[in-house]
C-alpha cells in the first residue's frame, strides 16, 4: 500500500513517457497504413475537408509528400 505520492521527477517521467507513447501511435499508424494511405490519396478521399482541429494541420503528410 502505497504511503505517499512519489517524487515529481518521477511523475514528470511517467507523464513524458505516456505522451512519448501515445504520440508513437500515431506515427506508426502513418508507417503502417502509408500504401492505403497513398491510394485514398490519389483517389482524392483524403482531400476532403472536415471541421474540427484535424483541418488546420496536413493529414497523412507521408502518402502526400510532405
């Protein structure tokens, strides 16, 4: 049974390393689904665009060029 709360820098630690993992999951997924991604691309299914904060930045950047 835990007694106290663990020291800050291992709770910075642990909160680096969550985002770190969370954030590879989506660059994987872009390395994984880069051929689909790339024929949605030229079917122009990927161009379409959406209004929420996904529309500000580039979406699959890889299977476009970027």
């Amino acid at each position: 049974m835990a007694r106290a709360f663990p020291p800050v820098e291992v709770i910075l630690i642990g909160l680096l390393t969550t985002f770190a993992g969370y954030t590879a999951v989506y660059a994987l997924n872009d390395v994984v689904d880069y051929r689909v991604d790339k024929e949605k691309a030229a079917a122009g299914v990927l161009a379409a665009v959406s209004c929420d904060i996904d529309g500000v930045i580039v979406r699959h950047p890889w299977p476009r060029g970027f």
